[in-house]
C-alpha cells in the first residue's frame, strides 16, 4: 500500500476511534439523541468523514514529495550523481530535502576530484613509462629477461591506458563523437588480429563512436582469447531496432555467480590465468556500451564455454 493511503487510513482509524470513544462516555455509555433524530454516534462519524476528506489533500501534498524524495535517492543510489530534488516549503521535509541536495552535490565534487586525480595520475605516468621501455631496449644480458620487461612495461602501458578511457568515460561533460559505421566491418577488421577468431553476420549501419566501438570490440575479443579456448565465434545481429554483438567461445566457461561480477572494474575471476588480464576490459565494455544506449551481459554458451552479448540501438 502507498505511503499516502497508508498515513490517511491511520488518520481515519484514529478520529474514528476518538469520536467511539467520546460516544461512549456521553451519559454513561447512553447515546442522546439530538433534536432532528440523529444519534450523537452518527454526527460523529460524519464528522469524521468531514475531517478525513479535508485532510486527504494535505495528506496527498506530503506524501508526494516524501515520494519524490525517495526517487532522488534511489537516482543516486544508482549512479545519477546530477540528480537533485526540489524544495518545497519551510518544514521538515524542506529541509530533508535541502539535505539531500547538498549531500549529492559533495558526493558529485568528491567523485569529479577523484576522477580527475586518476586521470592526471595515469597521464604522469606516461613519461617514466616511457623511459622504462627505451631502457629496457637498451638492456644487455639476458634475452629472456628482457622480453619479460617488455612484457610487464606493455601490460603496464595497456592498464594506464584502459584507466584513461574508464576515467574520460566517467566524465559527464566528454560527448560521444557519433558517426555512421558498419559494424560488422569494424568487427572484422578488430577480429583480423587473431586467427582463432571467426567473424559472421550481417552489414549494419549505426551512429556512434568509432573509437569507442572499436575499443568494445578489441576488449570482448581480446577477453575470448587470453580466457577463452577456439573456436572464438563473433556474431553481428539485427533484431528490431537493435543490433547485437554475440562472442562465443569453447573455454571453460563463466560461473552463473560471476556473470555481473565480471565487469567491475578490476575484478579477477579466481579461475583466471595469471597475468591475463588488468580487470578492466570488460568494465570498459559496458560502460561504452551504457554511453551508446545499450547493454552488456555474460551467459552459459549451449554445451560449454562462454558467451558475451552487447546490444546497441541502431538510431
């Protein structure tokens, strides 16, 4: 029941209650009857009527926004750092409100700062990384070891850049670039890479980011073949007025536990390999795939192994 109904029946209940209990002790208990022939029980019960009737818009008004206030904080609760409520009046409510706003918009600063120091801090970090792999290059000794170097500086240098992206992502003032590109051109092209990668489907036109849909598809790609065991199977469906993304690959597969958990950021499987990954391809999949108007999930693929379907809107 709604919280307006909830607090109006209460309302009712208790006058209700009052009026019997006034009733009942008028004269002993006995109900004098007044001059047109109504008992003082009745009068009272239309009272009530009266009063609840009276009530029920100032009941309605504050339960309204006690309402609107709870979807200010289940918008922030999932992320809409930019949601604020109004404030209306000078009462408790008011100032519950005023509250909130202002408990928003320092969560909002807080974010904002922490993300621009990321940024700043993975930016810096461009240089001595720099120097780092041209004196790797430069190493004597050990061939070996040096390729390990070069290894380590490469999966250092994929994570600066995948937390650059995360955090220009996040920012709500970066607009997406949109232009028309064939999808499935654009997935064969990223597929081209890997042998083990068989791509099939449909031509599609779409707006949207190239740069952005090139970095999904590079990432579902490069999470089927570092996790993932052949045949790797890319997929570009239309359906409606959506198209779909579909990788399937024969490994061991995704447990139903981890479907969601996979794309956090920074999130390892503890079947995962070793090195194979920064934990954030697949975060950075759907957060792309969210800035276009779509979606990103994990599932079983039929007869083992995993499958990753990314839904975009055509228009």
């Amino acid at each position: 029941m709604r919280l307006y109904l909830r607090f109006y029946l209460t309302l009712i209940a208790a006058l209700a209650a009052l009026a019997l209990a006034t009733a009942g002790l008028w004269h002993g208990g006995r109900l004098p009857v007044m001059p047109d022939g109504m008992s003082l029980h009745l009068s009272l019960l239309w009272l009530v009527v009266a009063i609840g009737a009276a009530a029920f818009p100032l009941v309605r008004q504050l339960t309204r926004r006690l309402e609107r206030l709870q979807l200010g904080v289940e918008s922030l609760g999932r992320g809409e750092l930019g949601v604020r409520v109004a404030v209306e009046g000078s009462d408790e409510v008011a100032r519950l409100a005023r509250s909130f706003n202002a408990a928003a918009s320092t969560i909002e600063q807080l974010m904002r700062a922490h993300k621009q120091f990321l940024a700043n801090a993975s930016h810096e970090l461009r240089t001595p990384l720099a120097r780092l792999q041209l004196a790797a290059s430069l190493m004597p000794g050990d061939a070996a070891r040096q390729a390990q170097v070069e290894r380590d500086i490469a999966a250092l240098d994929r994570l600066i850049d995948e937390i650059l992206l995360a955090s220009r992502l996040d920012a709500v003032t970066d607009p997406l670039e949109f232009e028309p590109i064939d999808l499935l051109a654009v997935a064969a092209e990223m597929a081209a890479e890997h042998d083990e990668v068989e791509v099939s489907g449909e031509p599609c036109v779409l707006q949207a980011d190239l740069r952005l849909v090139r970095r999904l598809l590079r990432n579902l790609i490069d999470n089927a073949v570092k996790h993932g065991l052949a045949p790797i199977e890319l997929s570009v469906e239309l359906w409606r007025a959506e198209v779909r993304v579909v990788i399937r690959d024969g490994g061991p597969g995704v447990a139903p536990e981890e479907w969601e958990k996979v794309f956090k950021p920074f999130y390892r499987s503890p079947t995962a390999r070793p090195g194979s990954g920064t934990g954030l391809g697949l975060a950075l999949v759907r957060e792309i795939a969210q800035r276009h108007g779509g979606e990103a999930r994990c599932g079983g693929r039929p007869g083992g192994g995993s499958q990753f379907v990314v839904t975009l809107p055509l228009r």
